[in-house]
C-alpha cells in the first residue's frame, strides 16, 4: 500500500479498541504444552473453550467464496447478555457478526446503506442489558461517523460526523454506570458526549491531537483519563473545555527515563484496572507503564517478552485487559497473563501468525477466549 491508503492501514492496526479489547480476559491454569492445533497458515478468529490448552480456527464466513482468514480485523465485541453473539471490525471491509459462537459469520449488510460495505470499524460498544443497541466507531465512506443500531446491527444510523473527510472516530465507550451516556473520541481531537444515547452531542474538550483512547473511572465517572497523539490528561470533575480542570500527566511519564516527550504519540493505550480505579495501564511499544497512586507517578512493568531495551524487534503491546485483579496482554503468537498485576506471569501459546492482537472472553465462562490476529507491521 502507498501514500494515504497505508496511512489508514497502520491507523487501524494501532487503534484500539475495541477493543481490542472489549471484553474481559480470563484466562484458566497456564498451559505452556503443546497445543491441539497445528499453527495456521493464515490469520482471522480463534477460539479457545478450555483456557488456552486448545484452539480452532472460527473464519468461515457463510456463503462466501472467502473467509476471515483474509480479512483485517482492527475490533471485537462480544454481546454480554447473549454470548454466542460476536461483532467483528475490519479495515475497509465492513463489519461481521456470529450468532453461534464463532462457528459461521456473516458480513452485516445496512438496510438503510448507512453502514458501507467498504467501513472501517475501529471500536464497537454493546449496550449492557440492552443487545440491540450497538455503536461502531468508523470510517465511513471517507467520513468520521458514529454508527448506531436500535435493532443489533440490521439498520444503522450517523449518531455524530466528523467535519473533516478521513478524520474517523476512533473510541467509543457507554458510560459504566449510566447506560444512556454514550462517549466518543475522534481523530480531529474531539471527546465528546451524549446524555441520550448519541441523539444529541456536546463537547467535554478540544484537545490539539487525535483522541487514540479514553477510560473513564468505574466507581466515579467524573473521572477520566483521555489518552492523545501528544500526552495523556486527567480530569475529576467530569472534564470541561476548561484547560485549568485538566491534568497533564506526560512529564510524570517522561520521569521514568522510559519514553521521551516526542514519543508520547507512540503511546497506543490506557487501561483502568477492574478494582481499583487508582491503577491505571499504559502500552508503549514492547512496555506497559502503570500507576498505582492516580497517575501522579509511574513505573515500568516487568514482563516475560523482550522490553525495549533488549530488542526493538520483538512484537508490541496493544493493548493491558484487566479482570478482579487480573492483568493479561496479547504480543506475538502469545497471551500472557499476571494474577498478581504484574509480579509474575504465565503464558499460552496461540496457533496463529502473525500478532495477537484484539481480545475477548465471554464473561460468562472465561474459560472461552477469542483472539483475533493480524500480519506483523513494522514501525
């Protein structure tokens, strides 16, 4: 790919989220033998029903001449009230759905030919407790849009469009507590908020940079963490245009020795850890930083894969999961899982090339994992 068409590429490849991560990751007792699958020839979806011993690939697509196999996958979501529903984002291919697991998928086709088949999904969010309402983050037919479904995923509508041609919308999250607050974060730099299910949109703040990612605090959600292309910030009261109401958090980064002010851009997450709010996840290349006092001040991680400092080749970080103090990252053809935030971790070999990048378990059984991998890219 060349000029603008691989710019968008990368885009997808390093964005999140939905998540990469969207669900939650439980992973069973770590099993560091041989896996029941032969590694694959190609990417896509895998599934795991025993906590990583076994996996299968799950890319049939039905009544394809093709499969996932082929297709970019830049986001996952799983619905947590029917767990056998799956939503996958692709880069420039439009979204697909399972309603049986992983066992077949099938490319959502818009009724109202407001979702293109040509979209790029970046994020998917599920209401809790309401299935039928889903929100993708996208770009759409070269335009910024979030997309919303009332009748989970036949009909969507432009919840919010960006001004700018190719400036997507990056994340979307449902507020924790209050299921009518929907957030949203764009490329043009934008976190910004609806109190009515994306009907109506008002902003928090401006930022000078693309919004990559955001957390909002589980136990208080006036509490908010916005990760940019040039820094991360904190705000308690909510956030507001109001620059004074903000936290600049990159100098306490930039202590550890670790990362530069010129790389904060490189930065490709935050995570807020399932229990305690205090503790917050960063991924940086090959490293994750974490704060364990409200982002005042913040240490490295010690992983079991290469850190920088051993090998600038080894598989990046997308993206921490956190789960009842659990804390699990995918790199390479791997997860690796700590059960206690870090101090020691444990490992499952995935039968897939590429990297490990987007997750998700059902959090009904957490035995069950998907993962979903693509080709490695250099930076």
């Amino acid at each position: 790919m060349k000029g603008y068409t691989k710019k968008i590429f990368l885009s997808a490849l390093l964005l999140f989220i939905t998540f990469s991560f969207s669900g939650c990751l439980g992973i069973g007792t770590s099993n560091q033998a041989g896996n029941s699958a032969e590694r694959s020839d190609s990417y896509g979806v895998f599934k795991t029903v025993d906590g990583g011993k076994t996996w299968e690939r799950k890319v049939t697509i039905d009544g394809g001449t093709t499969d996932l196999s082929q297709i970019m996958i830049t986001s996952m979501a799983i619905d947590p009230m029917s767990t056998n529903v799956l939503y996958l984002g692709t880069a420039g291919d439009g979204m697909y759905k399972s309603e049986n697991s992983g066992d077949s998928w099938y490319k959502i086709s818009d009724a109202n030919n407001k979702m293109r088949s040509t979209a790029s999904i970046y994020d998917i969010a599920i209401e809790n407790g309401n299935s039928n309402i889903i929100y993708a983050a996208s770009l759409n037919d070269n335009r910024g849009v979030l997309l919303k479904s009332e009748d989970a995923g036949k009909n969507w509508t432009e919840s919010y469009i960006t001004t700018q041609q190719a400036k997507q919308v990056n994340r979307v999250q449902i507020d924790p507590i209050r299921k009518n607050v929907v957030y949203i974060g764009t490329q043009q730099g934008g976190l910004i908020k609806s109190s009515n299910r994306g009907i109506d949109w008002e902003p928090i703040r401006w930022f000078s940079k693309a919004v990559k990612d955001f957390v909002i605090d589980h136990q208080n959600t006036k509490g908010i963490i916005v990760l940019t292309a040039e820094g991360i910030f904190k705000a308690v009261d909510g956030g507001s245009m109001d620059e004074n109401n903000w936290k600049d958090l990159t100098k306490a980064l930039v202590k550890t020795g670790k990362i530069s002010t010129n790389n904060i851009g490189l930065i490709s997450s935050v995570t807020i850890d399932s229990q305690n709010p205090l503790i917050v996840y960063l991924t940086y290349k090959n490293l994750i930083f974490v704060t364990h006092d409200g982002v005042n001040t913040w240490k490295i991680v010690e992983t079991i894969t290469p850190a920088l400092k051993s090998s600038t080749k080894a598989p990046g970080i997308l993206k921490v999961g956190s789960m009842d103090g659990i804390i699990y990252y995918g790199s390479g053809n791997a997860i690796y899982k700590s059960n206690n935030r870090g101090e020691t971790w444990s490992s499952f070999d995935i039968p897939v090339l590429g990297n490990v990048k987007y997750t998700v378990s059902d959090p009904k059984d957490h035995n069950i994992i998907y993962v979903g991998s693509v080709p490695d890219v250099e930076e």
